[in-house]
C-alpha cells in the first residue's frame, strides 16, 4: 500500500519578503504545461500578490518551469495602487 506523503515542509513554506510587490516570470519549458493551477505557455509575468505559498513554491521549484523574481510591470502597480 501507499504511504501517504509528507507535505510538512511544503505547509510551512512562506514566500520570502523580498517577493512582496514584486512578480514572478514564468517560461514553461513545454507549452501547456499545467502547475499551480494555470496553463503556462512562452513566457507569463504574474504578479506574486496572486499567488499563494504553496502556488510560488510549485512555481519556482519546478524543473519544467524557469521562474525568475521582476520588478512589476509599471502599470500592474500604478493599477494596484488605485484599487
């Protein structure tokens, strides 16, 4: 029988501080590649605020996908500092 894995690790993951109001680049290494609940395809700039830590830990430790911490866009955070 199977043994149930242990996700304690991956529970107490948090983001890091330096990713607050920042974003994360994503290329999939293979269109529709499906992780964290999205469909990547070429390059994707979301935000960091959108995800959760389980999302940026899924993301950033992927092999299939090259995730890299940006600057947000400059007019994703002029669109966030008027909501």
């Amino acid at each position: 029988m199977a043994q149930p894995r242990n996700n304690t690790k991956a529970s107490a993951f948090r983001k890091p501080k330096e990713a607050e109001g920042k974003a994360l680049r994503v290329v999939a290494k293979r269109d529709g590649f499906r992780r964290a609940g999205r469909e990547w395809h070429g390059a994707t700039v979301v935000p960091t605020s959108e995800l959760d830590d389980q999302q940026y830990l899924q993301l950033t430790t992927d092999p299939m996908l090259d995730a890299i911490l940006v600057d947000l866009p400059a007019e994703s955070a002029t669109d966030s500092k008027a909501e």
